[in-house]
C-alpha cells in the first residue's frame, strides 16, 4: 500500500513538536517525483546515479530522512533515523536498490531523531560525526530537555492521545489516515526501550573526505548552529548536499542550538556549489533562496526574544507571550507546540544573557 509523502512528514513533524496534530499541518509539505516505494517503509528518490533520498512511507515512524549513496565498491549511509527498529528498516530497504555492503554511516547531528538508529548498523560499519555528536551521544542524552520534552516515551504518548481523540467523527480517508498515524506511534513508543545511544566511531572537526572508488564525498562543519556539531555531506562531482537539521524548508528547532552563530553557518552553506538540498526533513529543496528565509527567521525569533528579556520577563513568561503572528516564514507557526518553544527561548536567553552555551 502507498501512503502519501504528506503524511509521512507531518508524522515527523509531530515527533519534533513542530506542527498541529492534524493531516495537513507542517511547514513545506509537498509530494516530491519518487522513483519507487523499495519497501513498506521507505520510499527512495534517485536524485542522481547511485544517490537515493530516503523517506518513510508513514508505516513506520523513521522521523527523518536519509541519504543513501552507493559506490562502486561499497555503500554509504548518511543519518540512521529515530529508533534500531527504524534504522533497521532502512537497512533493510537499502538492499532493494543495492547488495554492495553498507561501509560508512554519516552522522549529520546527535540529535535522536538522525542517530538513535545508530546501534542497529552491523559491526564494521565505521559510524562518522563530529566530536561533539561523538560527546553527545557519550552523555547521557535519554536524561536531557530536548529528549524528554520532544521525544521521550511519555511526550510520544501525549501525540496518541491527541491523534486518539481526532478519531471520534473522522470518516473515511482522514479517520485512516490518523489510524495508521496512531500505529505507527504505538510501534514507535515501544521502540524507543531498545534505545542505547552509540556514538560515533571515526571523528571530524573541520572536514573530511571519503573517495570510494570514483565518488567523492566531502563532510563539513560550517559552524556552530542547530547543535555544536552539525555536518553537511557534499558531493561535488554531483552537487549535492545533505544538510541534516542545518537546514531543510521549515522552521529550525533551536532547543540546543548556538542562534547567532546559526546564521552565520548558513551563510557559509550559501557558498557551496549545490543543484539539490537533501534536507534532514521534508522534501528536496532547489532553491537557494530558502536558505535566506530560514536565516531571516533566526534573526527575527531572536529579535523578538530579546525584545521580551528587555521587558523583564522570564525565559518561561516570554515562551508564553511570543507571538509567531506576522512573522511570515513559515505556515503554522503559531500551533507550535509551547514546551518547545519554551526549550527555544531558554536557549536564546543563555546566550543573550552572555552565558557560556556550551555542551550541555
């Protein structure tokens, strides 16, 4: 059975806290040309020869996409999903499109919803990343604000109960629809026990190049920005680029984010010679101008942060007066979820407040 993209990303969506508990809410929702659902889970996009986006369907909560590239030799994987169960879904999708064996995995962030799959790739497989994703995923990252509030078992159930209750009167396509949403859910919240964060196993500062066989691979950090640690993976002879949470056509999370140092990563992204974006969520992105949209709504959140600190308010008095109205970005702003938002704002106080951001 095929199941609308649409649904698939505001599932993800959902998990992130990002978009109203309903079928249509979610920033850049839009059918991309797929070149064939390889599984029940995954549907891969051939976006150049041997270069696959990965997404789910909505049969399985995978929470954010993938890229798959497969070499001459070998493949490489980069971001493995939310849970082992969803990582090894795609591990099993992958062999649809090739045999060749998966060598490297790229961690584009620590965040769970692009690493936590981590644990289910197959002893030698070299798992990449910065060293901070490396010091993250040391930690005790199941015990921070960003997991507990967003992606815990409990903040999970919160989203069934809603969905649950959308299901009294929805008829049809839509009571179906909420119905494999709530499933997806369920299996999800039972996965996540299985969770060992594993970090990664080979690290970068600055760049990285991998050459298998022909292909070229480059991972970059541009800067600090949604996290310490962010890497965009480059393909040059192609031109194309996989920005994790850096950036995809959305609003970003800024829960564990540096924001003034965000815009100027992407400003460096701008700079990169790049036809397609594979973005950590949503659809393909090919215009370069969406990165400018994503840095004018950094500059005009933090703005207005700062405008509520000047008032004398709390970091928790301001996540409950900021409006999102007239900002003009992004659709649905205003139903983001608040505890959220609050994550976001207590960050920006941090670093308005000229406190070290550090790690933690």
């Amino acid at each position: 059975m095929r199941i609308d993209r649409k649904t698939t990303l505001t599932a993800a969506l959902l998990v992130l806290g990002w978009a109203a508990v309903s079928v249509d809410g979610g920033p850049g929702v839009r059918a991309a040309s797929t070149s064939g659902q390889v599984s029940d889970t995954h549907v891969f996009d051939e976006v150049a020869p041997g270069v696959y986006f990965a997404a789910g369907t909505g049969a399985l909560n995978v929470a954010s996409n993938a890229m798959v590239v497969v070499n001459e030799e070998d493949v490489v994987v980069v971001d493995s999903h939310i849970t082992p169960d969803a990582a090894r879904a795609l591990i099993q999708s992958v062999k649809a499109v090739s045999a060749k064996p998966i060598r490297y995995l790229i961690n584009s962030h620590f965040h769970f919803d692009h690493a936590h799959g981590n644990q289910a790739f197959p002893e030698g497989v070299e798992i990449i990343g910065h060293e901070y994703t490396r010091e993250r995923l040391l930690g005790n990252v199941l015990d921070e604000p960003t997991y507990r509030v967003i992606g815990s078992p409990p903040a999970q159930r919160k989203i069934i109960a809603a969905l649950e209750s959308q299901l009294d009167g929805a008829t049809g396509k839509a009571r179906e629809s909420l119905q494999l949403r709530i499933a997806a859910l369920e299996r999800h919240v039972k996965a996540l026990g299985e969770v060992r964060p594993t970090p990664p196993t080979i690290t970068l500062k600055h760049k990285m190049t991998l050459f298998r066989g022909s292909r070229e691979i480059r991972i970059l950090h541009l800067g600090r920005a949604h996290t310490g640690g962010d890497v965009v993976v480059y393909l040059p002879a192609e031109k194309i680029l996989f920005t994790g949470d850096l950036f995809y056509d959305g609003p970003p999370y800024l829960g564990d984010s540096f924001p003034e140092e965000f815009v100027a990563a992407l400003e460096r992204l701008k700079a990169i010679e790049f036809e397609t974006i594979v973005p950590g969520h949503g659809p393909l992105v090919r215009d370069p101008r969406k990165i400018g949209v994503r840095q004018d709504y950094i500059r005009r959140y933090r703005s207005e942060v700062s405008a509520l600190r000047k008032q004398g308010l709390s970091a928790e008095e301001a996540a409950a007066r900021l409006s999102f109205a007239g900002f003009g970005h992004y659709p649905g702003l205003e139903s983001r979820n608040r505890g959220t938002v609050g994550l976001e704002i207590r960050r920006m106080y941090q670093e308005l407040e000229g406190k070290r951001v550090s790690a933690r």
